[in-house]
C-alpha cells in the first residue's frame, strides 16, 4: 500500500473474535455499512501501536456487527488481541457525498461565524435528531496564534444529515465557555468552508438567549 496517508478516518472497532478462524467482530462506525462488502485495503490501529496497512479478505454482517476476516489473523488467540483494534480508510477511500452532506469530521471543531464574520464559537459536539442534525457551538477566544480551531480527532466516517427546511484571585480572569445549540437547517446554517474549516451561520430570534 505504500506510504501511510497523513489522514486516516475510523470506520469500525474491534470488539472480540468470531469463532475460533481468525475472524473479529467489529462494530461500524460509518453511516455506509455495505462499504465492508468491497472493502479490501484497510488500516489497523491498536492502541499500545499506530496504524498499519491491513489486507481485508472478506467481510460478513451478524446483526448489527461486521465480521472481518483480516489477512495473516488465522486463530482465535490471533483474533483476540486484536479486541479495541481500530479499522481505517485512507481520505481518498472515503464513501463519496451528495452535494449539501459533509462528515462528522470535517465540520467537527469549524470555526462558526455571523454573516459579518463575527465569531459565534466553535463546532463542539453534532447531535442526530429525527427531523435534522443539531449542532453544539461552544463560544471560544479565537486562536492567538491566528490559526483555524485545534485539530480534532478524525474518528468516522458517520455523515451529517442534510441540511433542512424545518415543517414548521490575581490570575487573568476565565469567561465561561457560552453553548448554544443551532439546528443543522438551510435557514442557519448558511455557508460551510470544509477546506478553510469555517461555518457561516444567522442566528435567528432567540438562539443567542440560550443560557
């Protein structure tokens, strides 16, 4: 596979062995399940070491779990050590998007800003919900050093949902973090700038007042 890619992204975790063959069972972390089916070329992080280039030679779904059968894991025992075992794509392997639907962990830690380019804070944490996605912003000093938001942890492959039209002593003193809570709708959420992590966004009436 050649050179590690700079960025990997989580797809599934390993949490034990299936049967006594060498096969693990994982939990996916992607919103496209079916990608396992074709899934050959893959990275495998343990947490005692980084990432390394996997050979996928088959994959199998029981219930809500995938079953892998990884190249050169041929025992149970094998299988075993493999528990908490991270599986990866590279970004060039990821499920391509339509137009208007962005991963988890590309918006995760955006700068979100007004129109007039005012800071709001940054992307913190997305909730799912039935009708839309919610976004938590967390307001925050913007980096001294000028840069964009600290990098976060590039853990899925888990895609937000549409953006939607809603049916209806001494020290130096420390401001507490203001949260608001923003629905991942056309009407707020007006702009995103993957590649200069930026989010542009109208506040509607009320959405400041949140305590």
């Amino acid at each position: 596979m050649g050179r590690l890619p700079e960025e990997l992204y989580a797809i599934a975790r390993i949490v034990g062995a299936q049967g006594n063959k060498g096969e693990v069972r994982a939990i996916p972390l992607t919103d496209f399940s079916e990608r396992f089916v074709s899934l050959r070329e893959a990275f495998l992080s343990m947490p005692s070491r980084p990432a390394a280039p996997v050979e996928v030679e088959r994959a199998r779904f029981k219930g809500n779990l995938v079953i892998l059968k990884l190249k050169g894991t041929e025992t149970i025992e094998q299988a075993l050590a493999l528990r908490d075992g991270m599986i990866h794509v590279s970004a060039a392997r990821r499920v391509g998007l339509p137009p208007g639907r962005y991963f988890h962990s590309d918006l995760l830690g955006m700068r979100v800003e007004r129109e007039d380019g005012s800071l709001v804070g940054f992307l913190r944490e997305i909730w799912s919900g039935k009708a839309n996605d919610v976004f938590l912003v967390r307001g925050a000093a913007a980096p001294a050093t000028g840069g964009r938001a600290g990098e976060e942890a590039r853990d899925g492959e888990n895609a937000a949902a549409p953006l939607s039209r809603p049916e209806n002593g001494g020290g130096t003193p420390v401001r507490a973090e203001r949260e608001l809570l923003l629905p991942a709708v056309r009407e707020v959420v007006r702009e995103v700038d993957v590649p200069g992590k930026r989010m542009v966004v109208r506040l509607l009436p009320g959405m400041e007042d949140q305590s």
